[in-house]
C-alpha cells in the first residue's frame, strides 16, 4: 500500500477522522473489488488531494467493530467524513474522478 494511504485500527480511527476531510475505504485481502479500489485510490485521489485530505483504509477482517459500528454489510464501502461526522457513504467500486469531486464538495472547493 501506498504512503499515501493511512492504514487505520480501532485505535487510530476516530483520532485520524476528528478533523478535516478523511476518506476511508472498509476492505478486505479477499475481495476482488477492493483489490481494484486500492489502485485507484493510490494513483488517482491521494496524489490529487495530498495535503487537503486523507485517504485511509480499515481492513474489516482485522476491525469488524469499526464494520459493524458503521453498517458496513458489503464492501469495499467507502465513507467520507468530515470533521469526524459522515457526509457521505459509496458501496461498490468507484471512480477515482467521482471519488475526488465527491471529497472536493466536501472540502468545499
């Protein structure tokens, strides 16, 4: 995985979502479509929004209760926070350009 993305646990989720714009990516080793996402995610939106907002992933087989705590029944989901609230929720795989207008409304840009 890129440097670009942050890998998040338990842990470090609600401190890494607290503030600003953070994009995360619930995933799993397994699933074919979340094999796909991480490219787009690693070429096409951390490089585009470096310094303006995060790209993260949880991996639910070693989080399930950051899954279960957000709903997360198919995946890879993916979920825009801001300032530690969610503003928007994408199930299936995305775009990397819908991906980047979707974090540039939210940083309201």
């Amino acid at each position: 995985m890129s440097d670009s993305i942050l890998e998040l646990s338990a842990a470090s989720f609600d401190a890494t979502v607290a503030n600003g714009v953070t994009l995360v990516d619930f995933w799993a080793p397994w699933c074919g479509p979340c094999k796909m996402q991480t490219p787009i995610l690693e070429t096409q939106v951390a490089p585009v929004l470096a310094g303006r907002a995060k790209v993260a992933k949880v991996n639910v087989d070693n989080d399930k209760e950051l899954a279960v705590r957000f709903g997360v029944k198919s995946i890879p989901a993916l979920f825009l926070f801001k300032d530690g609230n969610v503003v928007q929720q994408m199930i299936g795989l995305q775009r990397g350009d819908a991906l980047v207008k979707a974090i540039e409304t939210a940083l309201g840009t």
